[in-house]
C-alpha cells in the first residue's frame, strides 16, 4: 500500500458479507462490509486501493470507498428472466472503466 499502509485483502463470502482484514495487523477482519442480497462470487481493489467492486448473483455490482468502507453505487440488471454476475474493472489510474454482466439463461 501508499504511503506505509498496511496491505489489505478483501474476502467475499457466501453469506452474502465481504470482509476487509489488515493480515499484518491482525488475524481478525478490521470491517464488515454488508449490502449484497446474495452470494458475492467476486472482489476486486482499484489499483491505487482506492475503491472496491464487489459481485453478487443478486445481479449488482456494489462499488465501496477502499478506505472508508462505505458504499458508494449499485448497478442492478434490467432482466429479472436472467440470472448472472457482474465483474467491474479499473484502469491504471483508478477509474472503474468497465461493467461486464455474464448472463446465464434460467
């Protein structure tokens, strides 16, 4: 991390929580950070740690403030006859560029 931050990890989890932990700081998760109706099948950081996309099969992509934790947007799919996920990607300097749904027919 910047600025002699301690490395941080998120961790998505079928109970439909994610958890940020300090691994170097502590063995116990430094937040809980809920919003998801459903399995969070993905976590990603923007490159600076600045922000954390989130992915859930509630069909939204959650964006988090990386260092204070709180929730920033959702993004939800239009079509309640699709089931799917969302991935979200940020370019080098931080800034989230892509949405990408993956759509699996019911």
């Amino acid at each position: 991390m910047k600025d002699g931050a301690p490395e941080r990890l998120v961790s998505g989890s079928d109970d439909f929580t994610m958890f940020l932990w300090e691994p170097a700081v502590s063995k116990h998760p430094k937040a809980r950070m809920t919003g998801h109706q459903q399995l969070v099948n993905h976590v990603y950081f923007s490159p600076d740690g600045q922000w954390v996309a989130s992915a859930s099969f509630d069909k939204s992509v959650k964006l988090w403030n990386g260092i204070t934790r709180k929730f920033v947007p959702a993004f939800r799919a239009m079509l309640d006859l699709f089931i799917g996920s969302g991935l979200i990607c940020f370019n080098h300097f931080g800034t989230p560029i892509l949405l990408f749904l993956q759509w699996f027919s019911l």
